[in-house]
C-alpha cells in the first residue's frame, strides 16, 4: 500500500516528550522509527542522548515517501528500508517507537512486534478508535497481542 503525503503528520515535540516519558532512555541503545517522515522522533531522541553526554544513539528510520526520505538522510539519519510493512530484518531493537499513518496503525503496530529485543518497549502513537472498535481481524489481531503481552495501554485526550 502507498500511502501519500496526505497522511504525513509531523510528531509534535511536546507529543513526543509525553511519548518517551515512559521510556527509560539510559537502557536503549539501538532504536527504529518507522514511517519516521522528516525525523521529529529521531532528532529528539539525538538531540536528548547528545545534551545528556550519551554517545550517539544506533537509530534506524524507515519512510515510505522520497521525498521525506531526502530530507532524512540529509539530516543524517540512516533510511534503511521503504516501506515498513514489508520490511525484514534479523537485528532487534531496544525501541521501537512510531507514529504511523492511522490509515493502517494497525498492521504497523502489530508488524513492529517482531523487531523489539527482549524487554524492549513499542511506544506507538495510534487512534484510539483502532483499539477500541476491534471491527476488523487484523484490530482483533493486534489487541489479542496486545492483551499476551500485557501491553500498558495509555489513551490521550487532544490537547
């Protein structure tokens, strides 16, 4: 599936502080940000570990969109893949942390679930309705996963 740009939301930085507010970050040394658009999450998370004395953080991004692709990579940011739902690896992750296009939330939440190492931690930034109206197998899927996992699932209203 392609999806346009139409379906780029930049993460707010605000947002993303309330995101990682859950992590603990001095444990996380390889992170993956998928459909990571023009990088707000990853330059957080840069920027944080660099202001903080850390050594550079091993962060992958993934983006579907060239252009955004460019603007990554011209970032300095490491574009390793495309399209996230097609995407395969054997590395696994401390963190993996997202803001997909809710059009398909769903399917990328549920495929990140395969790249995070042991006691690494998914923070997903997902419409609610996708969790709380299991309408389709795949929402069934997921929350069925999410529920073995004993996921700690937040919802936040609009600011």
């Amino acid at each position: 599936m392609n999806f346009t740009i139409d379906e780029f939301y930049p993460t707010p930085f605000g947002l993303i502080t309330d995101m990682l507010s859950y992590v603990k970050l001095n444990n996380v040394t390889s992170i993956l940000e998928p459909s990571a658009g023009k990088g707000n999450i990853a330059k957080y998370l840069h920027d944080t570990a660099k202001s903080n004395g850390r050594h550079a953080l091993d962060i992958d991004t993934i983006e579907i969109d060239p252009e955004l692709q460019h603007v990554l990579k011209g970032n300095g940011f490491r574009v390793i893949h495309n399209d996230f739902l097609t995407f395969s690896t054997f590395k696994r992750y401390d963190l993996v942390i997202m803001n997909p296009p809710f059009s398909s939330g769903d399917r990328h939440l549920l495929h990140a679930l395969h790249f995070v190492r042991g006691k690494g931690q998914i923070v997903c930034l997902l419409n609610a309705e996708t969790l709380k109206n299991p309408y389709t197998n795949t929402r069934r899927e997921l929350s069925r996963r999410l529920s073995e996992l004993g996921a700690d699932i937040r919802f936040r209203g609009l600011a």
